[in-house]
C-alpha cells in the first residue's frame, strides 16, 4: 500500500495565541523545510470566506436557510466564485515559500502531502486550494493586518483583492493536482496502544454496509430522519449495491439489495455482532453529531457520535433524544468495537477531529479500533432532495449524494483507498472547472481521509 519511490510532505500548523504557525517539509529530507505564520486577522479572514461557503447555520440562519445559502448563492455555487475562494484561501493559509516547495515536488508518481491542521482549520478543505500566480503585496497585508487590531478585539482583516479577472491571479490549478492530500493522523491516537487490521489480510472479506439506519422515534422528514430517502431497488445506490452483491458477499446477509436500507435492527450490537465477523471494511452513512452543538460539552471530542437504530434503553455516554441514544465516540472506545481496515464514515462532519484540542472523535475511536484508512467528511453534505430542491435545473435528476457513496465505496476497494478518493475528486473537480454546475464542490470537496501504518 505504500510506494517508496513517493515523495511524503507533511504541512503541520498549530495555534499559539494570537497566531497560527505552520511548517512543511519532505520527510527524509530536512533540508527541505519551509515556515512561515499566519496572523490572527489573516486567518479570521480566511475562516470568514470559508463560513460563507459551507452549509452549516451561521448565527442567525436554520438549517434550511444555510442549505439554501451554500447551494443558491455561497461561494461554492458556482465555478467563477468557488475559484476565487480558492484563491483567497491559498494565498492566505499557504506562504509563497510552500507553494514553490510543493511545486518543486511535483512528479510521477504523484508526492503525498499529510496535513495536520490547528484546531480552527479543522474544516479547510486542503485539496481545493488554488496555486496562486500573484497576490497582494508585503505591504498591503501587513496595513490591512494593523487596521484589523482594534481597540475592542482583533477582526478579519478587509484585503483589498483585485478581482476584476480571477485568471490574473491564479491559473486554477489545485493542491490536489500537485500532490495527493492525506490527513495525518493526531500522534496522540498513532502512539496509543491499537491492533490494526491489515488490508491483505482482510481485502477478500465480505463490506459491512450501514446505510441509513432508521433512527428510533425519527420521522423520515425530521432531523435525524433519513439521509438518502424511501428505499426502491431502482435507486442509482440499490442498483450499486446490487451489482456489488453479486460480485462478493456483503454484511448483513440479505436477499435483496433494498433490505441494506433503513434497518431498524442497526443498532450498537448489532454493529458489534457483525464487526465480530472480520469485515474487509465497513461504510456508514447516515447521521453524526459533534459535541461542539452542545456549550456545555464544547470541549468532548469523544462526544461526538453516529446516529444508529439504538434505542434509549441501550446504556450508553449520550443523553437520549426521545427515545433514541446516540453512539459516541466514547462509546466506541469502550466497547472497543474491532475495526476493519478500511472505514468510510459518511455523516455530518464525521471529520471533525482535529476541531478539538484533544482529537479524540469519531475518527480516533474507530482508529483505535483497528481501522487504518478511514473516509469522513468536513461537513454536512445537503441531502440530494435539499440539492434538488435548491440547486438542481427543471428535470435534473442528478443524485450528489449517491455520486459520493458510489465514489467512497469505489475507491474503498482499490489498492490506495485514500489516493482513490484523491483521484476521483480531482475527476469532478475539472468537471465543475469546465462547467459541469451537477459536480458541487458542496460534495467532493468535503470528502477526507485520514490514513495511518502506511495506509495509502
């Protein structure tokens, strides 16, 4: 799974007061370091054109509204102003310095980069950064920067971008056109005592599939209803499933391919049952929750949780929702659940980790488990009925969410699961760059995979 011949980067930034430093390097070679900070203003003013972009609730907007937002008439709607965020972004996180070292790099067979974000970058979607040609100057930023330091607190600073043609600035190529963008795994959850389950060992093994479970007490329209809509054999994912079915056996055991959807038997252990059984990998899709929606448990990675069957009555870290209680990260950790392999964790911000000082969510549970390559995601993904509701052209059927399921499950089968998943992104990233208004970067660009032992 791991190529000697690949040149590895890893980009590393930590917060320290009122400054974020970060540093890149190639690793055997320590002559080839780069560092560089960035300041308060400059970050808060990256974070501020990333929060307009992204499908969460800003302060004052529901649910709905910030779908619509993200979908109708965020930076990511369109090509011209997700481009430019993308600039924006690559200029303000990246030094001119990392972008020459990661250009000195380029080569075939593709480098790695491995990132370790602070906490506040936690949701910077690496591989999308564009490589800037031109930018503002020294001058420029450090007024900017001064202004934005006030009396009352530091703010965004206002830079004063020069917009009139996007392609002055930047020829739109991407971070993952010059390297393939991994997560690294925090070194707290690498060095903990783990058993992993080896790929070649487990590869011919049947995919454990938890698709949609139904959550206790949920309507299918409500928050925790369900993510992919009434199940039919001819869905695009029943059909995929079914077509996966006939090539190899899948967990749980069913006659059709419809059965895998909205179980109401998918539950804790259930999940342990199966799990007991040595899947090759397991894919999740459905709902996850991060302790960061609740002020009094801001701080509890291990809070964060997948949203199964699980009743009330089953005992666990979560306080019940009506009568369903979450599966925490905690949790997981405790029961020490064996992890396959690989994992695929398709839910709201699965990837949120590193949002926490100590990176203890559901990624690091399942790692801890055994997994070494798993697939989350920095955001929640807009339903395919919110996207065709919002985004989608009179008759246009397209399905986002099946696009992306398909593509983890895909690329979850390959050699270098985490590098798949680079190339498919890439893929729909020069479908959106060419036009293509059905390849959101809402979708492929929230797409993760943090990677540990070698995994690739």
């Amino acid at each position: 799974m791991s190529d000697p011949d690949r040149l590895t980067l890893v980009l590393r930034f930590a917060d320290v007061g009122i400054a974020t430093y970060a540093s890149l390097r190639v690793v055997g070679q320590p002559s080839r370091t780069v560092t560089w900070v960035v300041d308060e203003p400059i970050l808060l003013a990256a974070l501020q054109e990333l929060d307009d972009a992204l499908p969460e609730p800003r302060a004052y907007e529901g649910r709905r509204d910030a779908i619509e937002r993200a979908l109708t008439r965020g930076p990511f709607a369109t090509p011209g102003t997700e481009l430019t965020v993308a600039y924006i972004l690559g200029v303000l996180l990246i030094a001119s310095p990392g972008w020459q070292l990661l250009v000195e790099c380029m080569a075939s067979p593709r480098a790695l980069l491995f990132i370790s974000p602070s906490a506040r970058l936690s949701r910077v979607p690496w591989g999308l950064l564009a490589l800037p040609k031109s930018g503002p100057t020294a001058e420029e930023l450090i007024r900017t920067r001064a202004d934005a330091i006030t009396a009352t607190g530091t703010v965004a600073a206002q830079i004063p971008w020069q917009f009139a043609d996007i392609s002055e600035h930047t020829d739109g190529y991407r971070l993952m056109e010059l390297v393939d963008v991994l997560m690294a795994v925090p070194q707290n959850i690498v060095h903990s005592p783990r058993t992993p389950a080896g790929w070649d060992a487990r590869q011919d093994g049947p995919p454990l599939l938890v698709l949609d479970p139904r959550v206790p007490g949920q309507l299918p329209d409500s928050a925790l209803g369900s993510v992919l809509g009434r199940p039919s054999a001819q869905t695009r994912l029943a059909q995929h499933f079914a077509e996966l079915m006939r090539r190899r056996p899948v967990l749980p055991s069913v006659d059709a391919a419809v059965e895998l959807f909205r179980r109401q038997d998918a539950d804790r252990r259930w999940l342990a049952k199966l799990l007991a059984q040595k899947p090759s990998r397991l894919m999740c899709v459905g709902h996850a929750s991060s302790a960061d929606n609740d002020p009094d448990h801001a701080s509890r990675a291990d809070l964060a949780a997948l949203h199964l069957a699980c009743t009330a009555r089953i005992p666990g870290d979560a306080d019940a929702i009506g009568d369903h209680r979450p599966l925490t990260a905690s949790d997981l950790m405790s029961l020490q659940l064996p992890m396959p392999p690989r994992v695929a964790l398709l839910a709201c911000a699965s990837g949120g980790d590193y949002q926490f000082d100590e990176a203890t969510g559901l990624v690091a549970a399942v790692i801890l488990g055994g997994a070494q390559l798993v697939t989350a995601t920095l955001w929640s993904l807009p339903t395919t009925a919110a996207y065709r509701q919002f985004a989608a052209a009179g008759g246009d059927l397209t399905d986002p969410m099946a696009d992306v399921i398909v593509a983890a499950d895909r690329a979850h089968e390959a050699a270098d699961a985490g590098c798949a998943v680079n190339r498919w992104q890439r893929k729909w990233m020069r479908r959106w760059r060419d036009g293509d208004a059905t390849a959101s970067p809402l979708y492929w660009g929230a797409l993760v995979s943090f990677a540990v032992d070698g995994a690739r």
